[in-house]
C-alpha cells in the first residue's frame, strides 16, 4: 500500500474493529495493535488453491515475524495466531 493510503486504510480498519468487537479490554488492545502498524500488504487467496494450507502457515509466520496484525475471515488476528476480534475469535468466555 502507498504510504499516502495507509492513514485513512487504518482509520477504516480501526471502524471496523470497533464495529465487531464488544468487548473493551479486547477492543483497547486490538485498537492499540493497529495504531502502531507502519505498512500494510494485501494479498488474495483464491479458495481451492492450497488445499494443503501452506499459505496459511507461511502468512501465520511472517504475521509472528513481523509483530503484525493478520486480517483474515473478517477477524484480526495477533502476531502470535491468537484472532482478537471478528468470527475466528468467539465469544468472551467467563472466568
């Protein structure tokens, strides 16, 4: 992405955080994670072309290498695998 696009691109992103997520701890953290993002890349998928899930783990592993956030599935997911809002991270579970 052009570094003139990443500011606006994050503002939608950081919308659409606060548009799934309901929980505030949640909520402040994935917030926080994406106010400090510095570049973004894309790419798309094509369903069907690597049923072995090799891009999955290459993406999952360059997201823990790179301290990233992974938007996949409508969710976010951490640096380290764990999805922070959206459909992949479920409910809040009761201590």
């Amino acid at each position: 992405m052009a570094p003139d696009e990443i500011e606006e691109h994050l503002r939608g992103f950081a919308g659409y955080i606060q548009s799934v997520c309901d929980d505030q701890d949640r909520l402040v953290y994935a917030l926080s994670r994406a106010h400090n993002v510095r570049f973004v890349a894309g790419c798309v998928i094509e369903p069907g072309f690597d049923d072995g899930g090799q891009v999955q783990a290459f993406l999952l592993d360059l997201n823990w290498r790179l301290n990233g956030l992974l938007f996949v599935f409508d969710s976010v997911v951490d640096y380290d695998g764990r999805p922070l809002v959206g459909p992949l991270a479920g409910p809040i579970q009761d201590a």
